[in-house]
C-alpha cells in the first residue's frame, strides 16, 4: 500500500476534549485560542464575574427585609449596564485591531499560504469574537435565575433581551473587523461614531431596562441584523483579498437586492413603515455606491472572461457586477432606479399637505431629493479620474463631500443675516449634498424647483466629463469578457 493509500485510510483522531475538536475551521481555532488566553478576556471574564457576584449579594441582602420596586430597577439597571459594556462592546471591539495587527506583523500572507481566502479569514476572525461574547452571556445565566427569584423579572424577558444584545454584539464585531482594514485615522472616527450609539445604549440600561429589543422585532430584526454583518465582513474580505477576486459582484448583489426591497417597500407599505425600510436598507445600496466609484478598475481575463460562459447575459452581468468604477456607474443606475421607483411610488400627489413628520411629502419634492442624491453620490467622481494615482480614493471622496457640507454651514448662517435665508440658495446649486440637506429644513415651491434643476444639470455635467473614460473602460471591460480561451 502506497504512503498516500495509508494516510487516507487512516481514521481522523478521536477528539480528547481537551482542545478544540479538529473539524471546526482552522482559522476560528487560531482566533478562539489566542483570543481565550489573551489577558484581556481573562480580566474580562473575571471581572464581569466579580462585578456580578457583588451586584448580586448587594441586592439580596438590600430587598431581604422588603421589597423595593424602586431598589429593583436600579439594580437592573446595574445588571444591564455591566452586560452592555462587556459583552456589547468591550469584546465585540476587541476586533478593531484584528487585521492591523496581522499587517504590522507580517503574519497576514503567511496566513494566505495556508490557502485559506479573505472570506475564510475575516469570517473566522468575527466568528471567535462572537463565540467569546457568547461564552460571557452564557456564564451570566445564573445572576438571570438570581433576578427571577427577588421578584419584579420576567426571565423570559431578559432571555430575550440577552438575545438581543448577542446580536448586536455581532454586528459591533463585524463593524470593528471592517474599521480594522482602514487607516488609522478612519478607525478612530468609526469607534467615535460607535461611541456614541454605545452612549445611548448605556443610557437606557442605566434607566432600568434591557438596552434592546425586550419585544419580537422577529424575522425582520434578524435579517436586518445579518445584512449589515455580512456588508461589513464582504468590505473587510475585500480589503484584503488579492486583485484576482471578484468581491464587487457579492456587494452589488447584496445593494440590488437592497434596492429592490426598497422597491417593494413603496408600492406595498405605508409612507411610515416606508421611511424605515428605505433608511435601513438604502444605507447598503449608498455603501455599495460609493465603494464602486471608488474602486479602480481590476483587468483579469480569468476573471471577465468567466461571465462568457452565459451569453449575453453574461456579458451584461460583467457589465454591472466586474471591479471599477465604470461598471460602478452601471450599477448605480440599475440600483438607484429600483430605490427611485419605490420613493415615487410612496409620494403623496403634488399638492398634498403631509401630516407628520415621516408622512410622504408630494412627488415634485421627492423628485428634487432624487436628483440631488445621484447628482450627490457621483459628485466627486471626476477628482477620483484626474486623479488616478491618488492612494486613498475613499479619503478624497468624504473630503469633497466635506467641502459640500461647509457651504451648507454657511448657507446656514446666513439665516441671521438681514438678507434673509431663501436669496443664498444659489449658492447651494453647484453642492448637490449640501441642497438635498437644504430641503430637510426648507421644502418651498420655488427652493424644491431651484434645487432639483440644479441637481439635475450638475448630474448632466458630472456625466458629461466622464463620458469618454467610461466608455474606454467599459470597452476593456467587455473586450475581456469575449476572451474564451481565459474561461477554458
């Protein structure tokens, strides 16, 4: 029998139970082992427990002679606080260094040789700090029991919330995996961000109940959840994966299948049910967005050329879902006239008064706020062509986005001026972000009439200047897609 026979035939080892079992993925196993015998989840764990046992003693011993509804929900408030920094953000965040790290120490292409992809990395990576952050919850179960013993507690309730807050930890992880392929300086300013909604959260535990859902937000809440987890680990995968893989054709899907629920959204539920489906998943559909203009285009023929292998339909997949910025543009337009149809389908008739706040405004206002966020979101595209050695294409693209939201300051601060507010929204016509915020505030007839024409004709000339490249580009691209002898 040859050597190779012999190692097939040989049985897997039986799992001793003192390690981990060999059939989990490699990846996870190097996280879960570094991330448990790292120093900060042992004086985590401990001192959550420490914490907890001190919570609780004091408790029992404070409602042993009455009962206090008062004293109880100070003491949950307590209880949720301490879960909520530990197992909402301090291990979740423990990954904002993850990837940084393997690039500072060159461990990161000594992972690529095991042949493991970006995906498997960044996933097993968020799959340890989720497993940590469930070993905590889980170890909290008996101070839950505890709760419901002194009174006042539905268990079932804080299991549920505890859920909850699992969940949320999940997607903070996966946020704080995606903030760890960026510089620097951009992860600073995301964990800013991610501080303040922490704040918040730590707000409502401390006034006595659980910082999330305690209701069922049921299925929509979940896959709400798994969409902007899998958005962040999709970005992340991309960010360190090698040129060769295709990552922009799982983002634009996963932006048109956004775009089309936002679609379906305006032709089947009210205008305030509408304003929460069109913000939770048009913010992918905008993060697709921007991240396609921003890529440069990845000239593969292995790559392109497998979409041949489906005709003309393939050849127009290529056109849509193929790494750059041309073909970003194509799918920009397929993406945003989903979102665009489900926004007019949700307005109200010209004319019609709105009632509240998230009450559909008339179709001749939504059409400005349509054509000021296309003329918005392409913006910054010709910086990005002019300039084709610039590294950090993303920086570039918020800083003139920045420069949109100085002029709308200053248009702000002319309100105290004895000229009035209305004769300085010509100033706003050549910053299309700076209008579509305008008309949050200002929605007059004449202001929306202004504004959307100008949205308009800056989208004209934006598109003009990009013409002659889009087109070269979209030649390359289709060039390499007839190539056969790459998909053989």
């Amino acid at each position: 029998m040859s050597t190779t026979a012999t190692i097939q035939a040989t049985p897997a080892p039986a799992w001793r139970g003192d390690d981990f079992p060999h059939w989990l993925p490699p990846m996870l196993v190097r996280e879960l082992r570094q991330g448990i015998q790292s120093g900060t989840f042992f004086w985590t764990f401990l001192l959550i427990q420490l914490a907890l046992v001190l919570h609780g003693g004091f408790t029992v011993l404070a409602l042993a002679e009455r009962f206090d509804g008062n004293l109880l929900r100070v003491s949950g408030g307590f209880f949720w606080t301490i879960l909520v920094i530990t197992v909402g953000f301090v291990i979740p965040l423990r990954g904002v260094n993850s990837i940084a790290t393997e690039r500072t120490g060159n461990s990161l292409d000594l992972v690529r040789l095991t042949r493991l992809s970006a995906t498997r990395i960044v996933v097993g990576k968020w799959a340890a700090l989720v497993a940590q952050a469930a070993l905590v919850a889980a170890s909290v179960l008996p101070y839950l029991v505890l709760r419901y013993f002194l009174g006042g507690v539905n268990v079932v309730h804080d299991l549920r919330a505890l859920g909850w807050l699992l969940v949320g930890s999940a997607v903070v992880a996966a946020l704080a995996i995606q903030a760890s392929t960026r510089p620097q300086r951009e992860r600073v300013g995301l964990m800013t961000l991610v501080g303040f909604g922490g704040w918040g959260l730590l707000m409502r535990s401390m006034a006595g109940g659980p910082p999330f859902f305690s209701g069922s937000p049921g299925w929509f809440g979940l896959a709400v959840a798994a969409l902007y987890a899998v958005l962040f680990l999709e970005a992340a995968a991309a960010s360190i994966a090698p040129a060769a893989e295709n990552h922009a054709l799982r983002k634009r899907l996963l932006g048109l299948g956004c775009a089309a629920v936002v679609a379906g959204a305006g032709m089947f539920v009210y205008a305030w049910d509408f304003a929460a489906v069109a913000f939770l998943f048009g913010l992918p559909v905008l993060f697709a967005a921007v991240g396609a203009l921003c890529e440069r285009p990845v000239r593969f023929r292995r790559m392109h050329a497998a979409f041949a292998r489906y005709g003309v339909a393939g050849r127009a997949a290529a056109a849509v879902l193929t790494p750059g910025w041309a073909t970003g543009l194509v799918f920009i337009a397929l993406a945003g006239g989903f979102v665009a149809a489900g926004c007019l389908a949700v307005a109200a008739p010209s004319g019609t008064p709105p009632r509240m706040f998230f009450a559909a405004p008339d179709r001749t206002l939504m059409a400005a706020r349509i054509s000021l966020t296309a003329a918005a979101i392409v913006f910054p595209l010709p910086l990005l062509l002019f300039l084709p050695r610039l590294k950090e294409r993303a920086t570039a693209y918020v800083a003139v986005q920045a420069i949109c939201l100085v002029v709308l300051g200053i248009d702000a601060a002319m309100i105290t001026t004895p000229y009035g507010r209305g004769s300085w929204s010509a100033l706003l016509a050549p910053f299309p972000l700076a209008g579509l915020l305008r008309l949050f505030s200002d929605a007059g007839s004449a202001t929306v009439s202004m504004l959307g024409l100008a949205g308009l004709v800056v989208l004209a000339i934006v598109l003009a200047i990009v013409a002659r490249p889009w087109l070269r580009e979209m030649r390359h691209t289709q060039r390499l897609v007839a190539d056969r002898r790459a998909a053989s």
